[in-house]
C-alpha cells in the first residue's frame, strides 16, 4: 500500500484497475474519463514508478553488521534491584 501512495490519483486509478481487476485498457480509459492512449500511459508511469521503488541491491548482511546493527538479542535483567544511577 506504501508504494501505491507514491503515484498520483490517476497513475494508481489505472494501475489498480489494469493490476487487481484485470480491465483493459479501453475499459480503463471509460471508468478514468480519458482517451485509450491516455490509460496506457498512465498505468506505463505507475509501473514505472513502483519498479524504480525497489533496491538497486541486496542487503548485505556483513555490512549492515559493521553498520551497528546489532543481530544478537540484548541481555534481560532478572533481578528486581534498582539499577545504579
């Protein structure tokens, strides 16, 4: 849903309609109000969109590692004293 919010109202009309309930161009183009060329471009811009909305590579665990990133889980304190402060 994030990446759906990254196109403008029209693109994600087109999109969503073309994608989830398989309407045609031409039908997408009745429901939007525009010409069938008009549809085709906008549904082209919001796959355009949502396929430059992914990582240009894999997260590489070694170096989110040197990163600070911390892979194991923090000691739990079982005693009940105050800490020192």
């Amino acid at each position: 849903m994030i990446l759906l919010e990254r196109l403008t109202p029209p693109e994600r009309a087109a999109f969503v309609l073309r994608e989830a309930f398989g309407h045609s161009h031409r039908e997408v183009a009745g429901i939007l109000g525009v010409q069938e060329a008009s549809a085709r471009q906008l549904y082209r811009r919001a796959r355009e969109r949502l396929d430059g909305a992914r990582p240009r590579f894999p997260a590489d665990r070694d170096q989110a590692e040197g990163h600070g990133v911390r892979q194991e889980r923090p000691a739990v304190r079982t005693d009940r004293r105050p800490l020192p402060g």
